[in-house]
C-alpha cells in the first residue's frame, strides 16, 4: 500500500486522525438529552454546539493548511492534536454550556483545522504511486465515513455505560494514542518560515462563514436578523475574494486563489461534496434528536438505530474500489443521490406508520450506502482536476466545503426541528434534506461523463 521511503505505519496514525474528528462531529447527537439534563440547558443549546465545532473547523481549514507550508506539516499535525485533546479533556470537565462550547465547539475545532490538512497532504507527498495514493486515501475516507456514522452508536454505548463525559475521555485517549503512533511520521519537505500568510484573507473567510451560518441558526428566532447576518456573510466573502484577486494581480499569495474556482468540473465536485456532508449531518441530528425528545429513547437506543447507517456506509466504502474500477465517478455520485433521497423518503414513509424504533433502519441503511457510493468519487474528481502543485490548496478548500456543509445540516435541519420538535417539523426537516439531497443529484448529473474512476490522485472527504 505504501510509496515512497518512511510511509511504513504512517496511514494508521493518519486515518485514526480523520476517524476522530468525525467521529466528534456526530457523537454528541445521542447525547443530546443527558447534556441538556446535566448543564441545565435546551435542545437548541446542545445544537449551537454542535454546529460552532463543525462551523469552526470549516471556517478555519483553509488557514490551516497554509500553515503547514510555514510550520511543517508534522507540526501542525501534533499541535492539533494537542489543542483538540485539551478540548476534549475540558468538555468532559465542563459545569456548564459555555464551557462545553469553549472546549468541543472552539478548542476542538480548532485542532481539526490544524491536524487535518496535513492528513490529506502528508499522504499526497508519501504515497507517490497513484495506486498506493488512491488506497490510502480510500482507508482514511472509509474511517471517516464511518467515524461520522458510527459516532451515534459509539457515543451511545459510552453514554449508556458510563457517561456523556466519558465519550469526551475516549476521544481524548485516542488522540493521545495517535500522538505516540505519530512518531514515524517524516515531514518529506522541510517548513518554510518566510512562506507569506494572508492574515486578511484568513479573518475575512472565517468571518464571512461564521455570520452565514449563524444566521441560518437564528432563524426560529428573528427572521430580520437572519436575513442581516447572512446578507453581512455574504459581502464579507465577497470582500475576500475580491481581496485575493487583488492580491494574485499584484503578485503575492492570498489565503485562496481565486483560479481554483474557474473549474467547472470542480466547482459541480465541491458542490456534491458539501450537500452529501450536509445531508449526512442534518440526517444524523434531526433523526437522533427525533427519537430522544419526541419518541422517548436513550442513548443507547438511539445509537443502536443508527447501526443501519454504519453498516450501509461501511458496505460501501468496502466495495467503493471494485465499483471505481467499474463505473464513472459520476455514475457513482448520481447513484449515491439517488440513493440518499429514496431512504430520506423511506425514513417519512415508514416512520409516519408505524411507532416501532426499527422502521428507521431501512431509510437509514439507504442513506448510509448512497453515502458511501459517493464520498470517494466527489473527492477524487475535484482533487484531479488540479496538478501536483495545487493539490494542498485544492484539498484544504475541499475539506472546508465539506465541513460547511456538515455545519450547514445540523443549522438548516435542525433549526427547522427544535422550531417545533413535533412529527410535522421532523418531516419538514427530513422534506428539506430531502430536497437539497436531489440538488446534488442534479449537480452530479451535470458533471463531465468522462470523469474517470480512479487513475488519479485520491483526495480527502471531510
């Protein structure tokens, strides 16, 4: 599997990395009542928090993968994994809501933003055969497909047993693991202090998508300060970018280039990407939270509920290389919508007739194999529509999409649900995802058919 010299016991380290972070965007969803009880808090409470850890690693990303190029790769990996075990360790000390969000939201979302993009380029620069790239790649893909569909069952087993606190302790474990494997990690180029660091860009990028997103989390509130947030996001993303295109015509480098975006296939690529994490998200904390506050259920049985997705994305992903080998990527994508939005249909259908907790796990199993079928594909096809060079970039912008769209579906979704938190506004919310999950069809139908499967360079999900 390995290329290249000192790529021996690297991946696991690497996709342990990806493994955890996922994992932490989607555990707290079973354990939405025991916070609440504990901290004394609401249901939209525990949803501010889950959305600022996803919002914060989003809005951070890119930044953090230009700081590999001036600290190290290997580095930043470590310093993330520091910052994101402080973080755990504190969340599982927290007394209140605002410490839960000080440790989960912002410190662990944080160390995301550092760690993960030298996941995607250490393997890039490692792994130097396409072949061996491409199944890395697809193994860290794979663990953070399921890390972020196994998180519900994994958090609700440690909820059940122990407590929400301890779930905080594992993932402070792992990451404690992963800091002791990570000693034959090799940065294969050395950091370069001089490299420039567009301060302006970074701030005005994270500000633009934090007033975007909270403004869709402010709906059920004030709907003037909504449209006011969002519209304040929006300018202040076009001030980025017309910042960046300023300074590419000058010569000096922006936090983003602005060519990245003039990809058409790209451009549908990122598209398909941030709708699959949103659907995957929003599905995950409107069903979890469905089935705890509405339905009565515990932890544990509402983690059990989501084996259905695990095993769905976890069949898939094992057969994602055979069906790559096989189908088009933009095949894969279009089935792996369709897919999606016939087990959101199956979810309304079923669910609605009947009160029995299993009716849930056929339109979850759907949901979890279209998932599956189409997380490697989306990647791939915007990672190879760059060269080599670009390939650092093009991968943070694409783990940043990514994680908006996962801060996007527990926003959208779940402000539509805690509206109500009736059967009406969980079928709303299902209605809506459903709905946005067929406008990633249609921006995979309109890829290229010529997209190939998987002659290229593998990139990074999430």
């Amino acid at each position: 599997m390995t290329s290249g010299p000192g790529t021996s016991g690297v991946l696991l380290p690497l996709a342990l990395a990806q493994f955890i972070c996922s994992f932490a965007g989607s555990n707290m969803n079973v354990m939405i009542n025991d916070i609440s009880e504990d901290l004394d808090t609401t249901v939209q409470g525990v949803q501010v928090a889950i959305t600022v850890f996803l919002l914060v690693m989003a809005a951070l990303m890119i930044p953090g993968g230009k700081l590999t190029d001036r600290y190290g790769r290997k580095r930043c990996f470590l310093a993330g994994l520091v910052i994101y075990g402080v973080g755990a360790l504190l969340s599982a000390a927290a007394p209140g809501l605002g410490v839960l969000i000080l440790g989960n939201s912002i410190l662990e979302g944080v160390g995301t933003a550092l760690l993960i993009p030298p996941v995607y380029i250490l393997t890039t620069l490692l792994f130097t055969e396409t072949t061996s790239r491409a199944r890395a790649f697809g193994v860290i893909m794979g663990l953070g497909g399921i890390g972020a569909a196994a998180g519900p069952l994994i958090g609700g087993l440690i909820t059940w047993g122990l407590s929400w606190r301890a779930a905080f302790v594992f993932q402070a474990l792992v990451i404690a693991g992963i800091v002791l494997l990570s000693r034959k990690i090799e940065d294969p180029l050395p950091p370069d202090p001089e490299r420039p660091f567009d301060v302006r860009g970074a701030v005005l990028s994270a500000a633009g998508l934090i007033l975007v997103v909270m403004g869709v989390l402010a709906a059920d509130n004030n709907g003037w300060l909504t449209l006011g947030l969002m519209v304040g996001g929006a300018l202040v993303l076009v001030w980025f970018f017309r910042s960046a295109r300023a300074k590419e015509r000058a010569g000096e480098e922006p936090l983003l280039s602005p060519s990245l975006f003039r990809n058409r296939t790209s451009n549908l690529g990122l598209i398909t990407q941030n709708i699959q994490w949103l659907v995957l998200m929003g599905t995950s904390f409107v069903v979890a939270t469905y089935l705890q506050v509405v339905r009565g259920y515990n932890a544990i049985e509402t983690g059990v509920i989501f084996t259905a997705a695990t095993l769905g994305l976890l069949a898939s992903s094992l057969a994602a290389e055979r069906l790559a080998e096989r189908r088009a990527q933009r095949t894969l994508a279009m089935a792996g919508f369709l897919l999606t939005a016939a087990g959101i249909g199956v979810l309304l259908a079923l669910v609605a007739g009947t009160p029995n907790p299993w009716a849930f796990a056929p339109g979850l199993l759907l949901i979890g194999l279209g998932l599956g079928v189409m997380l490697t594909p989306s990647v791939n096809i915007v990672q190879s529509s760059f060269p080599e060079h670009q390939q650092g970039e093009i991968s943070g912008l694409s783990r940043s999409v990514s994680n908006l769209g996962s801060s996007l579906g527990t926003a959208v979704a779940g402000t539509i649900l805690v509206s109500g938190l009736t059967k009406h506004a969980y079928a709303a919310s299902m209605i809506t995802l459903a709905a946005i999950a067929v406008l990633g069809l249609v921006a995979a139908a309109l890829l290229p058919r010529s997209t190939a499967p998987r002659t290229k360079a593998a990139g990074a999900a999430r």
